[in-house]
C-alpha cells in the first residue's frame, strides 16, 4: 500500500510539474502574442492615423490652393475699376498692366486671361508676362470654364484643368461692379489659372507636412493618393506621397529592444521547458526508485513482503499456474551477529539471498521478509520434497566471511497455493508451516496442513480459557512437602499450579508454555505468587517456594511486583524461595541480575531448579548467589538404571554444592533407596511422590495437624 502511494504521490508530483510548466508556456505564449498583437495593432493605427491625417492635409492642401486662387480671382473680378476698364476701348492695355504683365512673376497665378461678352474674344491672354493662345493651351474645356462663369456671382468657377503642359487649377468669374448689378447682355469673364509645379508642391508639401508630394498621372503602389479631377469629375490626375509610416518607424527604432526581448523569452521558455522536463524525468526517476525500494529490501535487494504480495497478485491475474510459497527462517543468525557483529550478520544475508536466489532453475523469486526470514516463489513441475531438499543443502556447508567459518541452518515452511487462495492467505499457511518447524527443531521442513489451522484454533482458544481461568482463579496451588533429609519433618512447601476444567486436567507442562507464549505468564505468575502466600500465612513455620518463568525474571517491573504482594498481604519476605531455571540464566543475564539482586535485598532467596539438565556452570553460581540448589530428577532417577556411574555423578554434584556452601534439594525421589544414597551424598532437603504428591491447602493442613498430634 505504501508503495502504491509513494508512486501516486510522485505521479501526482510529476503531472503537477508537466501542468504547471504546460500552463506556464500557453500563458507566455499567449501573452507574447497580444503583445505582439499590440505592437502590431499599434504600428498599423499609427500608420493607418498618420496616412488618414496626411490624406485630410492633402485634400486640405488642395482646398486652400483652389480658396487661395478663388479669393484671389474674385478680388480681382469683382472690382469696379476693372469693370469700368474692361468696358473701355483700352481693355486691353489696362489688362496687360494689372494682371497680365504681373503674371510673369507673380505668386498667386501663372496666367491671367480677359475674354469679352462674346467668349471666342480673348481681350488679354498673358502666361508668365507672355502671350498665349489659351484655346490651345487648355483646350475645349477653357470656353466651358468662361461660359460657366459669364453670370455675374460672388463665388467663382475654380477647376482643374488639363493642359499641354500638365496640370493647372484655373479659376474663372464675371468682372463684375463691387457694389450694384448692372444689367448687361454679357460680362467679361477673368480667368487666372496657376500650374502644379514643382514650387507649387513644395508650397503645399511645406504648409500641410506632406513630404515627398508630386503630381502622378497614376497611383503609385505603396503611396498615398489623392484624386484630382475635372469639371467633369474625370480623374486627371493624382497628388502622391509616401506615407511617413510613424508607427513603422517607431517600430524600427524599438525593434532591436523586441528582438533582444524575444530572444531572451525564448531562452526563458526553452528554459523552463529544459527545467520541466528535467524535473519531470527527475520525478519518474524517483516514482521508478521509490517503486523498487517499496518493493525491495535494500540489504539484499531482494524484494521486501510488500514486493512478494505484489509478485504473487500479478501471478494470480496474469492467469499463471499455481505457486508454491516456501518461508525459509535461518537457525543460529542471532548467534552470529552475538558473536561478530551486525556487519558480519549483514554479510551473511547478503550471502544466503545470492545463494537462494540461484538455488533451482525453477524459483521464480526470492524476498527477505525480515531479519532473518527469506520467501522463495516456485512454480515448475519440482515436487516440494525436492526444493526443500534444495534448500537445506545450501547450508550443509559453512559460509566463508573474511576468515571466519560460519555455520547455520534452515528451517522450511512451505504452502501451495491450492484453489482460489489471495496471497495473504498463502503467505499466513506457509507461515504457520514454518512455525511449526521451528518447533520441532533445527533443520525441519514442513509443508502446510490444515490440520495446522485445527491446532492454531484450539490453541487460541486454549489461550481465551487460560485467560479466564487466571482472572477467575480456576488456577489453583497445590502444595508439595519438602522435608529435612535428617529428620524426615516438614520444612517447606513447593506452589505447584493445577488447572482443572470440566472435561479434565490440563497439565502444567501445557498451560504454562503457553501462557509464556501468549503474554500471561506475568499474570498468571503474580496469581500463583498471591494465591500461595495467602495459603502459606496458614503454615507460619514453613518456607514457602515459587516457580518463576524466566519470562517474568526479565521483566523489569517483577521486582516491585513480588515485594507489592508481600507488602499487601504481610508476609514475611525471609520465608518465601523463588525457584528459577537455568534458560533465565541465558536468555538476559543483565536484566535477571538485576532483579534478583533487588529481591534479594528485603530478604528473598532463590534456588536453581533443575540443576543437571541445562548448561549451568560454577561460575553462574556464584556469580547469581544462589541460596540452594535443586538436582533435577533425571538425575535421581539414573540411580535406578544399574552400574555406579549415576550414584558418582550425583554424589559429585552434590559435593560442588556442598564445596560452593550452598544447600541442595533433590526431587523426584520415589524410592527408599534413592532417599538414603541421597541422604548419604550430603543432600539435606528431599522432594518427591516417596515424601508427598502435591496436595491441597486443606490436605496440607491436615498433614501438618497429624504430625503435630503425633
């Protein structure tokens, strides 16, 4: 599961990166396209402003050239002297001098034209101080021009007009009194005409910001226009100029500054695209790192319980045929890493994982489960018998680290899976086979049973009855007499417990293993300690002896426990022997040192139970300070089999113990021969059926009434 979500979070991680760098390149993007859309939007109103305001200054150039000639014409026409001397024989003499010959260098007109009431009669024709024909230099459209304007108006007739020459504005009205209209057939008719030169465009180029203006019979591509027509309205030709383009020219100006801003955008945005997807190889990397530690173990690289179930699902949907799981627990790891270090351990894992995994063509998979616990997947035609087989054989040999010769072995549970069976299932069953043949010693394989299941199941609830019974007190004590090898009296009781249910007795040898196993031995040795003191006060000149477990011995709370019950219930702590195994003497020396020696303190003894059986030494003796010593039975009982060798090694036993000063009980006495080889050997306390069978509180006090009477 946590694998799962490691590589979801590292997924989400990755798709968030690839989103926001995704973002972020289509907001940049988009934002780089309206700021190029701007700046284009930008340059063309500028220029399309510029080309309209230029257009509006051409017309407008044109409309004060056509005003300035008409303004001109009328003030001149509309004059009563030149009406006054036009109607006179010297017309054309006073013509000559006031418009004709002022013509030749004059500002406002090239040309100034008299024609009289009959419009085929030119009175004074003079171009430049020089005279001209005007029919022929303007043509047909010259007599329409006059004749449109021989009524007499205030405004006159001004037009473009097409010359041999070019182009000329001429404007043309009646000379005419200033004041009252005479009524005359027909007027003279003034006409001054002024040409498009080349002073003239620079004249308007000048006074309406038009630079570049000429006169175009045609449009020229690329340049600004503007139409010049005729009485007729017929284009005769065209003012151009270039656009001066503002905004292009501003766009030049900062183009280098854009140039060098999309460059650098650029650069940032490959940037952050290198970035991104650096990042997001990155995090597959990691998701890809992170799957395989979830699923791997990292000392052996093999893969961990979670990478099993992994394996043996997709086994299971991949439609594969059925594996068989074998657990594999080393026997003596601990002892290795005791005795040389994690360092070594380490490298003993690393050893057995190489050798498990190349150990038969047919496993599939290897995984390390814990410490010391490997997983090996199988599936072939290999019956279990031989992958077992297999299996031990690769610790038949010692494994060789740095020098040192290392021997351990195996312990094999195996299960198949049989039937639609999730690979928790599997896993449990080919743990439970382990189990069991841990139990039954080194070197042990054993395939799954469900028989396995039956016996887990009446253990549990073994486990639920015990629990009961300790906290209702169906566990009882019984008491066996310890007597003076001497004198034959009553000097103790042993606390024996008894557990009696309604289909039978339960012996000890059952209930308190597992009592050990399941977690309430601790419970159960605090009742036994409780309910044998609060018999044991009846009995005030006996000493009281108590199993402990070595389980309790290493619990750092027993001390205080015990002296809280003598506390409570007032007994005298100098009467009471805890008697304790060898296994407690190795199992936590430290922690069994300790809590003896702080029992010790307010008075408690102790006695090594079952002396002779176990790896107690002279040195643990002493070391423990052991307030008596009790020989096992097996060896009371070698007195029986014949020959002299079990009576030398009790009297020999009994003699350390004697030499050490410390005083011995034998149990297990059953007969009267072994009490007096005993008796003889220097044994001063005895125990046994001989003595008494364990009896109750009541049946205790019965004795001890009987023998007082006697």
């Amino acid at each position: 599961m946590s694998s799962n979500l490691a590589g979801r979070h590292v997924r989400t991680q990755t798709s968030s990166i690839i989103a926001t760098t995704v973002c972020f390149l289509v907001v940049a993007l988009v934002l780089t396209g309206l700021v190029a859309h701007v700046v284009v939007t930008m340059t063309r109103s500028a220029n399309e402003i510029d080309d309209a305001r230029a257009s509006r200054a051409a017309r407008a150039a044109i409309g004060a050239f056509v005003a300035r000639l008409g303004a001109t014409t009328t003030d001149n026409a509309v004059w009563d002297d030149a009406y006054s001397a036009i109607s006179s024989p010297t017309a054309a003499d006073w013509a000559y001098e006031n418009w004709g010959k002022t013509s030749e260098d004059y500002a406002l007109y090239d040309g100034a034209i008299v024609t009289g009431p009959e419009r085929s009669l030119v009175v004074s024709a003079y171009a430049k101080g020089k005279p001209f024909q005007p029919g022929t230099f303007f043509g047909a459209a010259f007599y329409q021009q006059i004749n449109a304007a021989a009524d007499p108006a205030k405004v006159p007739v001004v037009n473009f007009i097409k010359t041999e020459s070019g182009i000329a504005l001429i404007a043309s009205q009646a000379i005419q009194p200033f004041d009252a209209a005479v009524e005359v057939p027909k007027f003279s008719v003034l006409t001054f005409y002024k040409e498009f030169t080349s002073e003239v465009l620079d004249t308007l180029s000048n006074e309406h910001e038009l630079e570049g203006l000429s006169l175009e019979t045609t449009p020229k591509p690329g340049s600004l226009n503007t139409p010049i027509t005729d009485m007729k309205g017929a284009v005769i030709g065209y003012l151009v100029w270039p656009s001066k383009a503002p905004g292009s020219a501003v766009f030049h100006q900062v183009y280098p500054y854009l140039a060098a801003s999309t460059v650098i955008l650029s650069l940032f945005l490959i940037g952050v695209l290198l970035v991104g997807a650096s990042e997001a190889r990155r995090l597959r990397q990691l998701a890809q790192t992170a799957l395989f530690e979830a699923g791997h173990d990292s000392l052996s690289g093999l893969l961990n319980r979670h990478g099993l179930l992994n394996l043996l699902a997709e086994l299971d949907n991949s439609g594969s045929p059925s594996p068989r799981l074998y657990l594999v627990d080393l026997d003596g790891f601990k002892a290795v890493n005791d005795a040389w270090g994690h360092a070594v351990g380490d490298d003993l894992i690393r050893l057995v994982s190489k050798a498990l995994t190349g150990c038969h063509p047919e496993i599939i998979a290897v995984a390390r489960l814990g410490g010391d616990e490997f997983a090996l997947v199988h599936i072939g035609s290999a019956t279990c018998g031989e992958i077992e087989k297999t299996i031990l054989a690769l610790f038949a040999e010692p494994f060789k680290i740095d020098g040192r010769t290392i021997e351990i072995g195996a312990s094999i549970g195996a299960a198949a899976r049989n039937g639609d069976v999730p690979p928790l299932e599997l896993l449990r069953r080919a743990d439970m086979a382990l189990y069991r043949a841990k139990a039954n010693g080194r070197g042990q394989a054993i395939e799954y049973d469900p028989e396995l299941d039956r016996e887990r199941e009446q253990v549990a609830e073994l486990e639920g009855l015990l629990k009961s019974a300790i906290n209702s007190g169906a566990i009882e004590a019984v008491f066996q007499p310890l007597v003076s090898a001497s004198t034959g009296a009553v000097t103790g009781l042993e606390a024996l417990a008894r557990w009696r249910t309604a289909t039978g007795n339960i012996s000890p040898e059952i209930f308190i293993p597992l009592a050990e196993r399941c977690g309430l031995i601790d419970a159960l040795g605090v009742h036994m300690l409780r309910t044998s003191i609060e018999h044991a006060k009846s009995w005030p000149d006996l000493a009281l002896s108590v199993n402990v477990s070595p389980i309790q011995l290493c619990n750092p709370e027993f001390a205080a426990e015990v002296i809280s019950v003598l506390q409570e219930l007032d007994f005298n702590p100098n009467r009471l022997t805890l008697e304790i195994t060898e296994g407690v003497l190795m199992t936590n020396p430290d922690q069994a040192r300790r809590s003896i020696d702080q029992l010790k303190r307010v008075g408690i003894k102790f006695a090594l139970d079952d002396f002779g059986c176990g790896y107690a030494s002279i040195g643990a003796l002493r070391q423990f300070g052991f307030d008596r010593m009790k020989i096992d039975r097996s060896l009371v009982w070698a007195l029986d089999e014949g020959g002299a060798n079990g009576a030398d090694v009790l009297r020999a036993t009994i003699s350390l113990a004697t030499a050490l000063r410390i005083p011995v009980t034998a149990e297990g006495i059953e007969t009267t021969r072994q009490a007096a080889i005993l008796r003889d050997a220097g044994c001063d306390q005895l125990q046994g059926y001989l003595i008494g069978k364990p009896m109750s509180a009541y049946d205790i006090s019965s004795k001890l009434e009987e023998e007082s009477a006697a």
